[in-house]
C-alpha cells in the first residue's frame, strides 16, 4: 500500500471526528450534551432519513436537499445574528418554514416562543406539521405569504421542494391555496409585533416588499431574516432595499440570506 493511500484511510476518519465534535460543540447551545453528540453523528452521515432531537423524531427525505436545509439552519448559522443569544422573543414568524428547520432551531433557541410557521406546498406542510408536532408553542399554517388577500397556486409543481413558487390565480379551481399578508398572519398570532420575521419564499419577496403596504407591518418588527431570490428573480434584493430606506438599521449577511436589525422610530 503507497503512503498516500495509508494517509488518506487515516486522515479521513479523523476529519470526520473532528467534523462531528464541532458540530456537537455548536449544538450543546441548543440541546444537552449526549443529545447535541448524537445529532452531530447522525448529521454527519451521507443520508439519513430521520433525526433524533431530544427525544423526537426529525424526518428527511432521502435524495433531497432536507438535509443540506437542516445543516444550514443548525451548522452553518444562516438563521443566527449578532446579539441573537440576548434576545427574549414573544413572537417568531417563520414564512416558507419547508418541513420546519428553522422553526425548530427557533423553538430549541428560545423556549416557549410563540412561533408560527407558514408553509405554501402540501407536502413540505405535511413533514412540517410531523416534525414540529410536540411543539404546542408553535402554530403550523397551510399557506403563501402574499402582498395581497389573493388565491394563489404553487407555479411549478414537480420541482425540488424548497425551490417551489406561487403565483396569483385567477381561475377559482386552480386557486386550492389562501395568500396571506403579514397584517392577517400578526392577528392571527394575537399579537401587534414580529421579533424575528423570517422570510424565504422563493421570489415573492420582490412583491411583498415592493407595495407600499409593507410599511404596515415593517414598523412593527424588529429582525428581518431573508432569503432573496434575485438569481431567478431580478429585483428583490433592490425592493428589500427601497423598503428599507426610511428606517434605519444595520444589516449582516451570509450569501444570499441577510439579517436586518431594524430601529423603530
């Protein structure tokens, strides 16, 4: 055997090691230490169709990218911001919650929170609401956030799960599924602020934060989290931005989610 193939059967399990202990290091913020190891293990290997996290089970789907989402979420901070560990929410809106990733890690960071978790695809709510069932703290909706009070259907159905889109209908029998503003989604959620709105739902940003209703509600939110399309939608970072330019604010960013900390006046 050459000492370059020695070398790689050696230096391969180690660097799995070394991944495995850093990821359970990150995950002991969130969960007790044996829980944050087996989790840690568990996302570590190639495909694994559920996880165990405290004691329920987290399902995945086998050759999507389930998985890739819930390291994003839980290993690479995408839903982290600076000051985040000081923040003592009431209120948490997780718009495109997929099968529910970010809202666990909200649920797990910040115990007792109300959150509500809103999900357009049929599927992906069905995982959703499995996932997230022993949460009685987190509201689970069937629906796209939309600009508007509209009808609206997924515009292209059969893609991978978290690429999926909706789009305005105007054909009653094709329009199965309810739009709803952050206006309506606050009042259902009984409350008059968002600590943490999260938002990625795949090029519909370009609308929300496009009309001028979105002033409505942006006064009343104090972290942005979003996710922008602009590269299959062109413009929603510039209409992110526009809307934002008559507050004042400070941003962070990890490719193409930023985290918007907003000053109300």
């Amino acid at each position: 055997m050459s000492i370059a193939s020695l070398a790689s059967r050696i230096i391969k399990p180690v660097s799995s090691v070394t991944r495995a202990a850093d990821a359970a290091m990150k995950l002991r913020e969130l969960m007790p230490k044996r829980d944050a190891t087996r989790l840690a293990i568990s996302l570590g290997q190639k495909n694994p169709g559920e996880l165990l996290i405290r004691g329920n089970l987290f399902h995945l789907r086998k050759g999507t990218t389930d998985l890739y989402t819930f390291r994003d979420v839980f290993l690479q901070d995408s839903m982290r911001f600076t000051g985040d560990g000081e923040l003592r929410p009431s209120c948490i809106v997780d718009c495109g919650a997929h099968i529910g990733c970010a809202s666990l890690f909200f649920a797990l960071r910040y115990p007792g929170t109300r959150i509500v978790s809103i999900e357009p695809d049929r599927k992906n709510f069905e995982m959703l609401s499995a996932n997230l069932q022993p949460f009685d703290n987190i509201v689970r909706v069937n629906a796209a956030v939309w600009d508007t009070q509209a009808r609206v259907r997924i515009a292209n159905p059969g893609t991978n799960p978290t690429g999926l889109y909706v789009k305005e209908s105007t054909e009653i029998e094709d329009a199965s599924l309810r739009g709803m503003t952050v206006p309506e989604i606050m009042e259902m959620a009984g409350t008059d602020h968002i600590d943490v709105l999260k938002i990625d739902i795949e090029g519909a940003e370009l609308r929300l934060f496009s009309s001028p209703d979105c002033h409505k509600w942006l006064s009343a939110v104090s972290v942005l989290i979003v996710e922008l399309h602009d590269r299959l939608h062109p413009g929603c970072a510039r209409a992110l931005y526009r809307a934002l330019d008559r507050y004042e604010y400070q941003q962070e960013g990890r490719g193409y989610v930023v985290a918007v900390k907003l000053k109300q006046r």
